[in-house]
C-alpha cells in the first residue's frame, strides 16, 4: 500500500504521463509534443481489440533546461484511446460537469466553477493526495471548453491559466469523443490527451512515472468510463 501511494504522489504531478527518455537536453520532435488538443481515430487503431480496453497509442516525455529561466523543467505528453459500449451523450455529460470531478476522477479534491458559459468554463482545481506520510497537492485555474461538430463528434479541451502555486508552465488536456460502428452496434471511441509542463521536477520522478504512468493513465479514462455507464444507467 505505501509503494501505491509513492506511486499515485509521483503520478498526481503530471496525471497521466509516461516518460520515454530523461535526456536534459532534449525535447521531443513528436507533433503531439506541442499539440494542445488531438482529434479523430489514429490510424491503425484495431476498434474491437479496444472495446472496454483502453490503449496507450504513443508517449514521450524528457526532462530539459528552459533557456530563458534556466529552470529544469519536465515536459511531454500521452495519448490513450479505448471504445465503451455506452452512449456517448453520457460521456460528454460527464466529461463537461467538471464541478462534479471530485466525485469520480482520481486525485481531484475539490473542483471550484470560476465563471461559465454555453462552450467555455473556467474552473479552480485542487488536486492531491496524502497517505502514510506521502503528501502532494496542486492548487491550479483552467479554462476548458466544449466543441460540438457536424459530424457527432465532441471535443472537451483544457488549458492551464495559472498556475496558483507555480508548479506547472503549461498543461493542456483533451478529451475527444465520436460514435463508433462495431458488428452493427453504435458505441462511444475515446481519445484522452493530456501535456503537462512540470516546473523543477523531482529527483526520480521520470524512473516512477516510466513503470506505472500508463496504467493510472488507462485509469483515468475508465474513471470517466465508469461515470458515464452510471449516469446512462439511471436514466
């Protein structure tokens, strides 16, 4: 129990990410290194192999010196996708009721909705985790918002506006979501991106993050697999 709380503590400081390499000097010349959102089916993707089991597609992480600050910073990115026989309405109703994120994402204390709009919402987030002596939490503001396209498809995208305790210089999260076909039976694909930027990353934190990111990462997404099989089923 206390290795999984080292874990969950080293994991919470960037929520679901997976380090490929720890070169100080590198940075990834991976596109989705700098993307802010990712859409649509990767190719390649086996849909049937991924029904209620969520994959990771690709990752990369690195450790490296900003040249303005000369501050050691962690940086990368993870995208996962998975397919759920549950209606996508109920996915992107639980994905957009960000006060309620407490109640069912992991390490999200407190969720607090600043100002919100029919698309935008900005919200105060509180996120940590303290057990057998191990404590970290993250006191953060962001702005996320909801696209609907012509295709069915929905997008809810994240981005980090301040950082209230100075730990992060960027992070952005995406939540992608499309109906799907598989043997005559509509279904919800999920396309779950996150890309923190941790500012002075512990000693560390790379080695625990490259055994045990990916599957708190898949966790995340069956967190909100799990939510919205709750909500379809009570109604």
């Amino acid at each position: 129990m206390k290795r999984n709380a080292m874990v969950a503590a080293a994991f919470l400081t960037a929520i679901i990410v997976m380090p490929a390499s720890a070169n100080p000097g590198a940075k990834s010349p991976a596109p989705e290194a700098s993307a802010e959102r990712l859409y649509g089916i990767p190719e390649g993707v086996d849909l049937k192999r991924i029904v209620g089991k969520p994959r990771l597609v690709s990752t990369d992480y690195f450790v490296f010196r900003d040249a303005a600050s000369d501050e050691r910073r962690l940086g990368g990115y993870v995208d996962i996708v998975a397919v759920y026989d549950i209606p996508m309405e109920y996915f992107l109703e639980a994905s957009d009721d960000f006060a309620s994120y407490p109640s069912f994402v992991p390490y999200i204390i407190e969720a607090t909705i600043l100002s919100k709009s029919d698309s935008t919402s900005r919200i105060r987030y509180h996120s940590g985790i303290k057990f057998l002596g191990i404590s970290v939490s993250y006191d953060s503001i962001f702005e996320a918002t909801v696209e609907l396209a012509p295709d069915g498809s929905a997008m809810v995208g994240s981005r980090l506006v301040e950082s209230l305790d100075d730990a992060e210089y960027e992070h952005y999260t995406s939540t992608y979501l499309c109906p799907v076909t598989i043997e005559g039976k509509t279904m919800t694909f999920v396309r779950y991106f996150n890309r923190p930027g941790i500012k002075r990353p512990s000693l560390g934190m790379l080695q625990v993050l490259n055994v045990f990111a990916s599957g708190e990462g898949k966790r995340q997404v069956e967190a909100f697999a799990d939510e919205a099989a709750r909500r379809a089923a009570s109604r």
